[in-house]
C-alpha cells in the first residue's frame, strides 16, 4: 500500500481528487507513492496528513451529490479524531459549531 492508498483509507475513500491528497501529503513533507509502513503510521507529518484529509472532507459541500453521506454523528467523531492528532502535535484545531446558533442583527 502506499501513502496515498493509506491516507485515503483514513478518510474511508471518500470521493474527492487523489491529486487533493497529493497535496496534502507534499505539504506535510510526505512522498505520496512511497510504501506505507509502521514507522510512517506513527510519523508526525503521516498523522498530521491525515489530520488535515479529515478537516478536507469535512469542509467538503454537499457529499452526498458525491455518493457519500455523512451524519452529524460521523462529523463529531471526525473531528474528535483530527482534534486529537492536532491537539497531541500541537496543531491549531478544528472548531466544531455544534451548538454554535447563528445569529441576524437588523439594522
């Protein structure tokens, strides 16, 4: 497997552009086609990689046009997931709005 198959899998193959994921890779310091193996998983630019696939997909609008569908529940788990690889590698986090109502002022 390699870097990229692995980050894709991270995210569960959710439909968007492999070059989307080249991407992210080369701007973590990653070579997307190299193989895969534990010492990578482990590495802090692989998990950061994957922190930022995560963030990716969730920014992404309307999934389901794509085939894909994500439930609410599904977002807070990816942000937790993320959260925790940015919180652990002192990264800025992902600010989940749940809770969060917006609001109209009338002038």
């Amino acid at each position: 497997m390699t870097t990229l198959e692995a980050l894709k899998s991270a995210v569960n193959n959710y439909p968007y552009e492999d070059n989307t994921i080249m991407a992210i890779a080369i701007e973590r310091g990653l070579d997307h086609g190299s193989t895969f193996t534990t010492e990578l998983a482990k590495s802090k630019e692989y998990q950061l990689a994957k922190a930022d696939c995560i963030r990716y997909v969730l920014g992404m609008v309307n999934l389901a046009q794509s085939g894909a569908s994500v439930t609410q529940t599904d977002i807070r788990a990816k942000i937790s997931i993320a959260n925790a690889i940015y919180r652990r590698l002192g990264e800025p986090l992902i600010q989940d709005t749940d809770g969060v109502r917006p609001t109209v002022t009338i002038l």
